[in-house]
C-alpha cells in the first residue's frame, strides 16, 4: 500500500469517527431532553395554568429562574429595568450563543383544554400564542446544552434570555437597547405553530400608541353645547386613518381598539382613548406611516375642539433572515422530525379542527416539515425577535403545537397548549435548538460566517435606533 492509500484510509477512519462521535452527541441530547418531557410539560402548564400579562409575569419567569438555578446556571434578574426579565448563563469563552424564552399570556382569550369552546372562570387571560411553551421549551434546550459543555469541558457559553411582554410591550427592545446582546454570537429562538418550519423568514416592523384625547364634560341633552367630546376626538382620528388606508402602501396594516368612549350615554365625554398599531415590512415605512396617523390625530383633536397627547407603547423592528444559521436550525428539524399524535390525541384535534371548518386537514400534517426558504419581505405578524436580529445573527423555527389549521391568538391555540398537543410541539422545539447550539459551539466558522451575511443585509452605515425612543419600559402597559 503507498502512502497515498494509507493517508486516504486515515483519513476515511478519522471522518468515520468524527460521524459516529457527532451522531452520539445528538442521539445523547435528544435522549436527554425525553427524560426531561414530563418535568417541562409540568413547568408549562404551570404557566399555561397561571396565564400572566405582559410585564406582570412575576410567578411565571420566577419559576423559570428556579428551574434553571436548579440546573447550574448563574442568575441575573431585573434586567434592563425590568422586573420580570432574567438572564441565565453557563459556561466561559465563545462562541455566546443565546436562547430567547418567552411567557406572557394575551388578555381575553380565557379557554380550558378541551376541543370545545369553554372559558375557565375566573380566567380572563390565556396562552393563545403559547409563551408558556416557549419559556420552558427553551429553558429544556438551554440545559441540555448546559449538560453537554459540563460533560464535555467544552468551550463555550449557553445564555439564556427571560423575555417579557412580546404581546405589544417589545420586552425584548429594551435588552437589545441596553446592550445585552453585545457579545452574543448567534441567538436561537422558536415559536409555537400549527406546523414545523425553520426557514430564515422575515415579520412585519410595528409601531403602536395609545392616543389619549381630553374635552369637556356636560350634560348630553340639557346642555351639549357647553361640551367638547373626547370620544368624538377619537371617532375623528379614525375616520381620518381609514381615509388614509387608501393613500398607503398595500403591504401596510393599520388596526386599532378603542379603549376608553366614555362612562354614560348621557355625559359629553370628557376622556377618550385609541390605541393604535402600524406595521409593514419595512420599518422606514412604519417611522412614516406612524407620523401620518399622528398627524390625523392632531388634525382629530382640532376639528374637534379637544386636546390630544399619545405615548408610544411599543416599537420593533422587522427580522432580518439569516440563511446561515437557518439551514443549521432546518438540518436539526429535520433530524428530530414533527409530531406525531395517539389516537386520543387525533380524536381531539380533529374536533379542533371542525370548530374552525377545517376537518379535511389531516391531523397527520403535524408530523411534516415544511420547506426551507429564505423570505426577505415579511407579512402576517410582528415579532420583538426583530430588533435582536439585527445586531445579532438570529435563526428561528415553528413547532406544530397547535393542531394543523390553528389560528395564533384563538381559543383552539390554548386549547392544544393545555394539553399533550403542546408539550410534544415544545420537545421538537428543545431538541432541535439543543442540537442546533451545540452545533454552532463545535463549529465556530458558522457564526463567523452568519455575521459576515448579518453585516452584508444590514448594508453600511447602519447604527441601531429604537423605534420606540428613548421611553423607559412600560410595566404597566396591562393594567
């Protein structure tokens, strides 16, 4: 045998070992993570249970805390001026890679886990986006992770971040602002669906204010001359906005609630208030699409006679995809694969799914994968994830949580997160992240590279500038 022959048969052997060490290391952390199924499922549907708002999360992230003290991670609490959000750190060196956790819950989608509408009394609340999901899952892959760099002594740091509010608060901003991401090399993410998806896709830039109108109060019908409307304040301002959907962009969405219109049919109202959002898949555009509706709600308070203040609630950023660090979170989705259903379980989503007139789904499309692709113009929703991405590389996935069909934000999402549905989505979720991180740790060039794509979509002379200013947090945005 020549020496060619002996360097190409070493070399063949070292790739061997190198296959079968990494398929050891993944089959361990998937292994790992079932162990761990029912003490996640407990700490989520706990959560679930609980139901916090916005910023008033206190029981929930505090039960996160613990689980990941209990793990071996250090504890860094009250962030960025924020009660309610936490980092957990283990281990030294690079590459950072971070793990974003989520757990607020949406008001007014109170629902108990059964397939059938039936809202749990004394419940106004509910995980409708499923955050409690997304709290533990994440919390289940950041220890797995833990547990292999203690294993192996390999360098490296996992950190996670308890983010707060991603419900309109744009808790995740405020870390961003503060510089908390400033020496994290990649950071990983995942959110609750009806499918499995880890494409490098981008979401719509969103701007939101609550505008708060002031006139003056007399009586309706005795005396409505001495009376300056607030309520009229805001009807003006509406109507104004819905002229003005016409003379903007169509990818543009402009929504609104009407908070405040007054106490009595009988008293000219004295306050009002209006709370606004404004996306589009461009945040240049949201900054100038959310100075028009300012200025309809200037022209409001004039035509009618009232004063007009607003305080900007939120701010975030569209995400910026990342096709390096998303083809490493689709390998891992792929390994892990989607989720499959008992035949309890498939009774029960295919009640889910008739409630919705969508019964020819197949409650099978769980165990798919869609699709990688890369999307640059986002559409749909607006996520705090945005503003993270575009200071530090940033790849997410979906996890089928919820059965096929579900709207985010129903009473069947919280349904499906209430029970066994859930909690398998959220272990595809931690395994695919654990194995993705650990992933990036081994390979070091992959954030390196990720970087290079971040600063190449950036473009030059890019500095980050919140879209929500310099306003501080605002904790009680729920109340």
């Amino acid at each position: 045998m020549n020496k060619f022959s002996i360097l190409l048969v070493m070399l063949l052997c070292s790739m061997t070992a190198w296959s079968q060490g990494k398929k050891s290391v993944e089959k361990t952390i998937i292994q790992s993570l079932d162990q761990k199924k029912e003490n996640l499922a407990e700490v989520a549907h706990q959560i679930w249970e609980w139901a916090e708002l916005g910023y008033q999360e206190h029981q929930s992230s505090a039960l996160l805390q613990q689980t990941l003290k209990e793990a071996g991670f250090e504890i860094e609490v009250g962030v960025a001026g924020i009660p309610t959000a936490f980092i957990a750190t283990y281990g030294s060196g690079k590459p950072v890679v971070g793990i974003l956790a989520e757990y607020d819950a949406l008001p007014g989608v109170s629902q108990a886990a059964v397939p059938e509408r039936q809202v749990r009394e004394g419940h106004n609340a509910g995980h409708a986006c499923g955050h409690h999901l997304f709290g533990a899952g994440s919390s289940g892959a950041a220890i797995a992770v833990k547990e292999w760099l203690a294993s192996t002594g390999h360098e490296g740091t996992i950190r996670l971040f308890g983010c707060p509010a991603e419900e309109g608060g744009a808790g995740k901003v405020y870390l961003v602002r503060d510089g908390l991401f400033d020496d994290v090399d990649a950071v990983l993410h995942w959110h609750p669906g009806s499918m499995n998806s880890a494409s490098a896709r981008s979401s719509l830039a969103n701007k939101s204010a609550k505008f708060r109108f002031y006139g003056n109060a007399s009586h309706a019908a005795a005396s409505p001359w001495n009376g300056r409307s607030a309520l009229d304040g805001v009807e003006a301002m509406n109507y104004m906005v819905n002229l003005l959907r016409e003379h903007s962009r169509p990818e543009s969405r402009i929504h609104y609630v009407i908070t405040r219109g007054g106490e009595a049919p009988n008293v000219v109202p004295e306050f009002a208030e209006v709370y606004y959002y404004v996306r589009h898949p461009d945040m240049a555009e949201v900054r100038a699409l959310f100075e028009r509706v300012v200025k309809a709600a200037e022209g409001a308070a004039m035509g009618t006679g009232t004063k007009m203040e607003y305080e900007v609630i939120h701010g975030i950023f569209n995400v910026l995809p990342n096709k390096t660090l998303g083809e490493v979170m689709y390998s891992k989705l792929e390994q892990v694969g989607g989720v499959s259903y008992t035949p309890e379980e498939t009774a029960f989503a295919k009640k889910i799914m008739a409630s919705y007139r969508l019964s020819a789904l197949s409650p099978g499309l769980a165990n798919e994968i869609a699709p990688f692709e890369v999307v640059e113009k986002g559409s749909g929703g607006s996520t705090d994830v945005g503003d993270i991405s575009w200071v530090v590389p940033t790849a997410g996935m979906s996890a089928a949580t919820w059965v096929p069909g579900t709207s985010a934000h129903s009473w069947q999402a919280v349904a499906a997160g209430g029970m066994s549905i859930g909690h398998k989505g959220m272990l595809v979720a931690a395994k695919t992240i654990a194995l993705a991180a650990i992933e990036i740790i081994q390979n070091p060039e992959l954030a390196t590279k990720a970087k290079e794509e971040l600063l190449k979509r950036r473009g030059n002379g890019f500095s980050y500038e919140a879209l929500l200013g310099d306003r501080e947090p605002p904790l009680d945005y729920r109340k």
